[in-house]
C-alpha cells in the first residue's frame, strides 16, 4: 500500500516522536564538524599570525574589531602562509564530507529502523554508518559534481565581461549593461538548475542507505524513483523546504537567542524529521521486502 504524502507526514512525525534519539547523529556530526574546523582552521592561524596573537587581544576583546593598520600589518604573514591556509581548508573540507557521510547514512538508517519496526537506537547509526558513509560520500561528491556543472551558465557573462575589459578597461563598470544581463540571466540559470538537480537527485542518499546500493546504483535508482513519482517528490521536497525556511525565519527573527534557537530547531527537530518522512516515502513506493505498510506508524 502506497501512503499518501499526508499520511507519511503525520505518521512521519509520530516515529519521530517515539524515537528522539534519531537526532544525535545530526547533533554528533555538528559537534565533530565544530571541532574539526576550529581545530584544523585555528591551528592554521595561530601558525600564520601566532607572533601577532598578543598585540591582537586586547582589540578583540574591547571592541571586536581590529583597526586598518593591523589587518595591513596581518596581510604579510597571511599571504607567506597561504599554502598552510590553504591546506588547511581542504583537509577540514574532507574531513567534514567524511564525517557528515557517516552521520548522515547513520540518521537515514536510524529512521530506515524506526520505520520498519517502531524503534531505533544508537547501534543502528554506527552500523550503518560504517557499513554505507563511502557510498554515500560517493553520492555527495558525484550530486555536487553534477551541479556545479552548472556553472556553465555564467561563462557567456563572463566571457562578455572579459571582452569589456579589453574595451574599456573596466569590465565591471554599471554601464555594461549587455554583460551585466548575460552574468544576471546566467546566475538565475544557475540557481533554476541547482534546485532542479536537489529536487531530480534527493532520493539516491536513501537508496544508498536503503537498498544497499552503490554510490552509482543509487543515483541511478533515486533518478528512476524520481521519473516514477514526479509530483511527490517535488511536494515533499516543497514542504520540507519551506519549513525549514520558515522555522528559520520566525526563530532568527528572536532578538539575542535568535540565531542559536534556530539552529538548535534545525538540528534536534528540522533535520530528523527530513530524514524521517524522506525514508518513509522511499520506503512507501519502492520496491521493498519490508513494506511500510507493514509496520507501525
């Protein structure tokens, strides 16, 4: 039996009820990720300008802001150190893609658990986590590879701009007004194609997960399962998003508390509940020995 996108929200959110531990992987990948950045990132720093650390304490700590002569002064070693800086970022950036896999195949397998039999707990995030963060890291690179494919879309902006700067010598001045509508239609473009791919490829992650699949398998699969039920995914990944569009927006709205507030919302309630309704539709309509109508809501 196929549940109704209605039917997956409400029930969706009872599993969720019933299993709130499904939010640790979310929280986990946060903290990991936190302490990665600010080691990996911080250390990087404290090399590039660690002589300067003294004399830059007492601006940070009265006014927050460090005047025009010392950030001229912190331009030298921040360009000698660049390579370490660079280096840096790319180690935190893959250690992050690393991490979020784990958490994230985690948290699909949780809810995947929870859906089937009413109840999950935090050796079903490490199972699947270590048995499918690969495939699923594989996924995110080859989705992200996929969109930024896009970018083509700006190469005829910039392609006019480069010409204006032959001309005139400034590409950038407003009166270019032919370059600036080609960048500007190619930006929209570009953002029309993101969302496109986000809503075409939001299901291979819980394929992977799912149905044990291959990081190519679960593309494959997901943009199948996404050709079969166009308008379902497309109203799921609507709701999801403007939820956590609107969430965002009235809990950033709160004076001093705003922004901490959303993002605690985000990890302990927002994302848990994706990941909970995003497995039970892919549970409802693909072709499973464990049907979700089988189990408790």
């Amino acid at each position: 039996m196929v549940e109704e996108i209605s039917k997956i929200l409400s029930n969706g959110f009872s599993t969720w009820k019933a299993n709130l531990t499904i939010c640790l992987p979310f929280v986990f990948s946060f903290l990991a990720i936190s302490i990665v950045a600010l080691v990996i990132i911080g250390s990087a720093l404290v090399i590039a300008i660690g002589p300067f650390i003294p004399a830059l304490l007492p601006y940070l700590t009265d006014s927050g802001e460090l005047p025009s002569e010392i950030l001229q002064q912190l331009s030298t070693p921040l360009m000698a150190s660049a390579g370490v800086l660079l280096g840096a970022v790319l180690v935190t950036v893959i250690l992050m893609l690393l991490i979020n896999s784990f958490f994230s195949a985690g948290a699909i397998g949780m809810a995947s658990v929870a859906t089937k039999t009413g109840h999950t707990s935090l050796s079903d995030m490490l199972d699947y986590g270590r048995r499918k963060f690969l495939s699923l890291l594989g996924v995110s690179v080859l989705i992200a590879l996929i969109q930024l494919a896009g970018l083509v879309f700006l190469i005829p902006g910039l392609i006019s701009f480069a010409s204006s700067s032959e001309i005139a010598g400034n590409p950038f001045d407003l009166s270019n007004i032919a370059a600036w509508a080609l960048f500007g239609i190619g930006l929209l473009l570009l953002i029309l194609y993101m969302l496109i791919i986000s809503i075409v490829l939001a299901i291979p992650p819980y394929a992977v997960v799912i149905s044990d699949l291959r990081a190519i398998e679960g593309i494959k699969t997901g943009f199948r399962f996404f050709m079969e039920h166009k308008l379902d995914v497309f109203l799921l990944w609507l709701i999801v998003l403007v939820i956590a569009v609107l969430a965002s927006m009235v809990l950033g709205s709160i004076p001093s508390i705003g922004g901490l507030l959303s993002m605690v919302v985000s990890v302990v309630l927002i994302q848990p509940l994706g990941v909970i309704w995003w497995t039970r539709f892919y549970l409802s309509r693909a072709k499973s020995e464990h049907p979700v109508s089988a189990v408790p809501v």
